[in-house]
C-alpha cells in the first residue's frame, strides 16, 4: 500500500458565497501522470455539476463541497486517496477513473458506508462483487467487447488479427471480452499479448506484427501507450488499422500519435454532447474554453444522480440512497435517461463504433461511424 504522506492529494472547495457547505461529494480520479488527461475531464465535469446545484439553491438546501483526490491511476494510491477522503468525511464520491483503482477504492467506501459513482470504469467485476455502494454512468467491457467483436468479424474476416492489451484490469478485461466475441464467430487472433504501463518502445512487438502480417491492431489500453505504439508502426511502414476501447477516447490521442492517428476506430457512448438534455451544459463549458470530451459529461451525470437520488430518498444516508438507485427509477441527466438494475449498471447499452477522421478543418476527430 503506498504510504499517505506521499500521496499527491489535491484537495479544494468549490465554494461561492459566505454559506457553509455541509454535503461534500469526493471525486477521485489521475490528476497527474499519463491519465491525467481523463482526471481533468472528471475534475471539470463534476465541478461544473457541482457549481450548477449550489446556483440552483444546493442540496438539501446545503451547499456542496467537492473535495478532489489525485489517486495517479495507481490502486495502491487509489486505497490512500480512498482513506485520505473517508477522514475528511465525504459523503458520496464519483471516481474512479481506472477500472483498477475502482476495484480496490470502492471496497474502502463500502467499508464506510459511502456511496460510489463511477463514471469510466468499465471492468465487469466492479459491478459483479454483490456490493450495495457501486454504481456506474457508463458501460461495461463485454458490452464494449460485443460491438468491438462483431465489427471485426464482419469487416476483418480473413484478415489477421492482434489483441493487445497493457495487463491492467482494464485493458487485460476488454482485450479477453473482444477476443471471445471473436472467437464466438470462429475467428482466430494471430497474437494476444500484452505490453506495460508507460512503455515506450515498441521495436520489438512491431517486428512480431509485421512477420505476422498483421491487418488489424485491437490495442486495450490508455490512450498513451496506443498513441506511441501507432506511431512508430507507421514510422516502421506497418499499416495495420489499430482499433480500441473507451481508453483511446481522448482528444490526446491523435495530438500524440500526430497524422498516424487517422483511420484508428474506437468503441465509445454516442457522444452525449449532441444531446439535447446536453446543450445548457455543454455552453457553460465551452464558455470556460472547456471541451466536455468523453468522460467530463459522465463525470457531471454522476452528480446529477446523486442530487436526484437524495431528493427521491429524503435522505442524505448512502444506503437509502443505493436502494433508491436500484428502484430503477430513471435520472434525467446530461447524458440522457439513467435507470439501473440490481447490480448498479445503467440499462441502456451504450456502445456505438467511432473513426478517427479530419473535421472541416483538417484536425483529427473522432466521429460516429453509422
């Protein structure tokens, strides 16, 4: 376990006005190192979430404290971060962003009676461990893995395949949901492997690629590790299409794999920022100069249940809130109607297949293949 004093623990209050706050909702996500770009979205998605219910009047007529943890997309510092904010006394948190800092962080708020939203952790166990505190905006992996599966089977057939994942509980989980729906249709992959966290050569499994003859990549990982991997293929003359999940949804991917990033296909949630429900939301951001890419619109979902929950529960206590939760009663949120089952998993399947593509400016996006 990593020790608290060297936890990198941010930590500050959204506070507008001379009213004490007396709810605190911790939101625990990478502040800093590689996820860092996916902790922002958290961060800004949260904050403005959080701003928006104080203007409305707060909850419970209380004002809302957001308390920040950078858990370093580390489980070992996720637990730290998890301990840091139970004694700070949150009541409710959204976090976290790695499904294996979730994993390990959601048992300490259970422990504590605390309420959990996830809103990017996609790991099927979080919400297979009988857990009453776990909840999630998003999707899960072998959702992710049926629709990633079922492109490959019917634009690959024939072709030879690599998965290849960074050995998290992330990567390691969608690269084995994607090789199974694959497998389903009796199709092979030529290689599964896995890289490291933050590796950054690539030499070596590019040679394996190639005498593979490699046509299609399915890399599971961080966005990182696939953007410098993309790039020395196409530095290396590989031009095998690379295709992932959720975790290359990041605008940074295509800004570090620079023009290699073109053609790269994703699986990711229709992108909530066309919604209508959205729109208010979305021009507060943008008049901030923030792009709610990806998860920042989950992140603000995340509190918007809560805020809802309480209401419908006339209570702030974290149990009646999950039996709320599970009523299956539906939130109106940022990213369209929520309603959950047993387990804590939103109902709707939320999948759809993305290219990475030039806009009208010539920048690299990603866009809906439909």
């Amino acid at each position: 376990m990593a020790n608290l004093a060297g936890v990198s623990l941010l930590m500050w209050l959204i506070l507008a006005g001379g009213a004490q706050a007396q709810i605190k909702i911790g939101i625990a996500g990478p502040l800093s190192g590689p996820g860092r770009a996916y902790g922002v979205q958290f961060k800004n998605g949260a904050s403005q979430a959080i701003e928006d219910i104080n203007i409305g009047g707060g909850m419970f007529n209380q004002r809302v404290i957001a308390v920040y943890g950078d858990d370093e997309a580390d489980p070992d510092v996720g637990v730290a971060v998890a301990k840091t904010l139970v004694q700070d006394k949150i009541n409710y948190v959204v976090g976290d962003v790695d499904s294996g800092v979730t994993l390990k962080a959601s048992v300490i708020y259970q422990e504590n009676g605390i309420l959990d939203i996830t809103p990017s952790s996609t790991n099927t166990q979080i919400t297979e461990r009988g857990m009453w505190n776990i909840f999630r905006t998003c999707g899960r992996d072998d959702q992710q893995g049926e629709i990633a599966g079922s492109y490959i089977v019917q634009h690959f057939n024939g072709k030879n395949i690599a998965i290849i994942s960074d050995g998290t509980e992330y990567g390691s989980g969608l690269a084995k949901e994607t090789k199974a729906n694959i497998n389903a249709h009796l199709m092979n992959e030529v290689l599964f492997d896995e890289i490291k966290v933050g590796q950054r050569d690539y030499a070596d499994l590019i040679a394996r690629l190639k005498d593979l003859n490699v046509d299609l990549v399915y890399m599971s990982s961080e966005h990182t590790e696939a953007a410098l991997l993309l790039k020395q293929m196409r530095s290396e003359g590989l031009d095998a299409v690379m295709m992932g999940g959720d975790g290359l949804s990041a605008e940074e991917f295509a800004v570090i794999a620079g023009p290699a990033a073109k053609g790269t296909l994703i699986t990711f949630a229709p992108d909530p920022r066309d919604r209508p429900e959205a729109q208010d939301a979305v021009e507060r951001f943008r008049a901030k100069r923030i792009e709610p890419e990806a998860y920042t619109l989950y992140s603000y979902a995340a509190v918007q249940v809560i805020k809802q929950s309480v209401e419908m529960a006339k209570s702030l206590d974290s149990r009646k809130i999950a039996a709320q939760i599970t009523t299956g009663v539906k939130f109106k949120t940022v990213i369209g109607d929520l309603s959950y089952n047993k387990k804590g998993d939103i109902t709707r399947y939320d999948y759809v297949m993305y290219q990475c593509v030039p806009d009208a400016g010539g920048r690299l996006v990603y866009q809906e293949i439909r």
